[in-house]
C-alpha cells in the first residue's frame, strides 16, 4: 500500500493575488535510484551469478540467478536491458553417460530401495557457442572460475592437457578466445556506457578444496595471492567507469552447504553377520593399536579413536585419516571410524560401499578406506572456515578502502541466518536443504535454486538501497520456483 502525504505551498504572483495549491509529496515508498544509476548494470562473477543449478548450466537456471532478479528490479529505478549468455538448453550438461550428454540433476525415486535422491533428469546438451552480440551482454557470470582464471586469458582457450584454466562456458562467450579475460570483457562492459556492477569471486578460491575433501593443498589459494587478484580485478572494475558504483558480495561458510551435510557420517548399513565378517578382517589391526599404545607410540585415546569395531545397524565408515600418528613402520595405516565431527560430501554418496576396482574383495568404507577426497576431518573443516574468514577480510578491506563507491553485501551473514532458520518470506521459511518446498539448494547441494536467488537479491538490494539512498523494491522469493517434486 502506498501513502501520499499533502502539504500546502502559498505561490504568490506579484502582488495581485495569492492562489493556495495542493502538491503532493513523493510518495514514502515510490521507487528511487538515490546516488545510484542502474541504467546499465554488469555482473561479474562465477557459477552464482552465472545461475548455475541442479549441477548444470541451463535455461530456467540463468533466467533466475540474483543478477537478473536484481536487474528486473531496478527496471523500477531506471534500470535498462540485462543481457545474457544465453546456454540455449532446457536441461543443460551435468555430465557424460553412456549414451551421451545427461542434464541437470532432477529428484527422483528408486523404484527398487524407495529412496528420494538425485539423479540426471536424462539427456542434456554439450554446451555450446553463444550466437548473440557478445559486445551488448551485462552478465558476465562463469561457473568454476576463481579470481585468478577470471584474470587470465587461458581461461577462454585453447583446451589442452597443459592448460588446466581452459573453461568452456567462458570460451562460448568470450569476446576474444585465448586472449580476451572475464574481467576485461567486464570492464569493457562497463567503459561502454555502465554505471553500476556487482562483483561475486572468492568463493571457487576455498570452494574446489574444500568440495575435493581438502586433499588438493595446490589448488587452495594463499592469502597473499587473493588479495592481489581482487585488487586487480576490483581496480580494472572501478577505472573502466570512473563513476560506476558497485555491490562486492563475500564468501559463505560452507557449514550451510547440503553438499557437506547430506551424508550422515554413519551412513553404512551392515547386518550382523557382514559386521562380524569386517571386525574379523579388522582384529590384527585393532591387536597392532594395542601394541603400539602399550610401546608408547600412541596414547590409549587414540588407540580408542583408531579401533575399527563395526556392529549390526549404521556405521561409521572406515576412512583414511593422514592427521593420525604415523604408524607405517609398524606396518599400520593410518585408518579409523568417522565419527560425529567428520563432514562427508555428496559423492560419497554414490560410492560408500560400493565395490572398488572390480574386485568383489574392496567394499569401499568397510575393507577399502574411504579416500581422503570424500571427507573433511574437523583439522580441515577448521583450515577451510580460517580461509573463509581470511578471504571476507581481504574482502571487506577492499571495499572500505573505496567506500565512496562500494558496498559490501554481507552473504555469508544471510545463509548462516538461513542454516539458523532465521530466513523467510511470506510466513514461509527458507532452510540450508534440498527438500522442497523450502529447501534454498539445488540438487547439486551447492548452488541456489531459484527462490534462494530471489533472497539474494533482495539482500543486494538492502544494502543497495541503506548504501546510496535507494528504493529499489524487493522481489517476492515466494514467487520463484524451488525444487521440483521428485519423479
């Protein structure tokens, strides 16, 4: 509802008369651009503002990123056309089958178990180029790349084994493949014209190592190296437009990501007599412990942490652990139970007690450790959340250090008050799930589905509009679709 409110004005036409008029005063909650000009916003960023769900790129995803409800949004305030790199595919590429290209991930119900859960809708599309003006686009959103791959022209090509920054879905929209970069085509965005931008990067610096179970220190960037890439990639921002204002969102805890909660760690079933067969296998490793506690190797803490002791119900799986005392002189691995404080991720899924290699003999979490990809221990949950925290300070300086033209957009805030149940539009919650209705995550477990992008959004625009005097309204999340129900 809107409110006017009326004040009287006296006019007075030389000294003949004075006439009264009643003039409206704008209206409390009229739109308003403030300080700002959204007459032509950029997007830069990564699969977030790409609209990257469901584990694929594809039409219904891009339609809905945060960046095009933003922009539909200021459509209120002066805000113009948003273009983007259309994908031109209904249900995107998640990966290779064995007949082809599968699409984006659906739920779907195992007729033989009953179970709900993830599966490839079925057939996809190999990305391809993008046909359309490249030089008028606003949405320079690519999934996977990190500061560094959005600064470098590898990034747009060729492919080739010694190029690991190739990125196709940069390639098909490239202005110059091979030589042209994310944030140059961006900036030549904004120097033609742009008058307001988002940035989004970080998160894939912390993201890959942490999704990879914190088993690839190479590809986990330092601090020093962050900050320099965000100085260089804020700075060719901030001088393509010397007037262009700006919206520097940070990273979010990966605490609030399904991707690291959907898979309990006692997520192995076993009968009775399956339990008792794996504790046979496992005695002369238990006896090994005892020797080595009783030698002084290790304390009788550890000796407990380290027993593998299976029983009938769920279990804790048997996993590689390389923070345990190494005992491989002994002939011991380094191996124990996960436990409460583990975080697995989505993929063990698929291969918890599945058969390894072919030989019937490996069941993966019972006599084959789970592999160190497929687990975060809490000494590497607590080096992912210290990034984290390193990188939002790195953030947040640099947008201090020009806050007369940025501000920051505090996401990490929002989801973590989304994983509290602090979230919701309408009376309806948002939750840190992929179950519908209010699930905020795709199937991926990782990405937004649509209605978290309209929450998003709508956060951009809070700190839009306390920043620069602004009234861009909000959208309502309530109309944006989740999840679809399971097939």
């Amino acid at each position: 509802m809107k409110y006017i409110n009326k004040s009287i004005f006296l006019l007075v036409f030389g000294a003949l008369a004075a006439c009264t008029y009643d003039f409206p005063e704008p209206q409390v909650n009229e739109p308003t651009a403030g300080s700002a000009d959204f007459s032509k916003i950029i997007s830069v960023g990564n699969s977030l503002t790409a609209g990257f769900m469901d584990g694929a790129l594809y039409n219904r995803g891009q339609e809905n990123s945060f960046a095009v409800i933003l922009a539909e949004q200021a459509r209120a305030v002066g805000g113009g056309d948003f273009n983007v790199p259309s994908i031109n595919s209904t249900n995107g590429f998640f990966q290779m089958g064995p007949q082809g290209p599968l699409g984006r991930l659906v739920l779907t119900v195992n007729p033989q178990t009953g179970a709900t859960g993830p599966a490839p809708i079925g057939a996809g599309d190999i990305p391809t180029d993008f046909t359309g003006d490249k030089s008028n686009l606003n949405n320079f959103g690519v999934p996977g790349i990190t500061l560094l791959t959005a600064l470098i022209p590898q990034t747009g090509g060729p492919a080739s084994p010694q190029n690991p920054a190739y990125n196709r879905l940069y390639e098909r929209f490239a202005s110059n493949p091979g030589t042209s970069t994310v944030i140059g085509d961006a900036a030549a965005a904004l120097a033609d014209g742009g008058t307001f931008f988002t940035f989004w990067l970080g998160n894939n610096d912390v993201l890959g190592y942490a999704t990879g179970g914190a088993s690839n220190p190479a590809i986990l960037t330092s601090d020093e190296d962050f900050q320099q890439r965000l100085g260089s990639a804020l700075g060719a921002l901030l001088q393509a437009s010397p007037e262009a204002k700006g919206a520097v969102a940070n990273v979010p805890s990966l605490a609030v990501l399904p991707y690291f909660t959907l898979v309990p760690w006692n997520a192995l079933p076993l009968a009775q007599a399956q339990a008792d067969q794996a504790n046979a296998g496992y005695a002369q490793y238990n006896g090994g412990l005892a020797l080595a506690r009783n030698g002084g190797l290790i304390t009788a803490e550890e000796e407990e942490l380290r027993q593998i002791q299976f029983q009938a119900g769920q279990n804790g799986f048997v996993m590689a652990d390389e923070s345990l005392t190494d005992l491989s002189g002994l002939g011991i691995p380094s191996l124990r139970m996960s436990n409460p404080s583990d975080r697995a991720t989505l993929p063990l899924a698929q291969a918890l007690g599945q058969v390894v290699g072919g030989n019937p003999a490996l069941i993966r979490g019972i006599s084959f450790p789970v592999e160190d990809q497929f687990v975060l221990t809490i000494q590497e949950q607590a080096e992912v959340n210290q990034k984290i925290t390193a990188f939002n300070g790195i953030i947040s300086a640099a947008v201090q250090a020009n806050n007369d033209r940025l501000v920051l957009v505090d996401v990490n805030d929002l989801l973590n008050r989304v994983l509290q149940g602090q979230v919701s539009s309408g009376g309806v919650g948002l939750t840190a799930s992929i179950v519908p209705p209010t699930g905020g995550f795709s199937l991926d477990g990782v990405h937004p589905n649509a209605r978290a992008h309209a929450f998003v959004a709508n956060h951009f625009i809070d700190a839009i509009n306390a920043k620069w005097g602004a009234n861009i309204p909000k959208a309502n999340p309530n109309n944006y679709i989740g999840n679809d129900l399971p097939r």
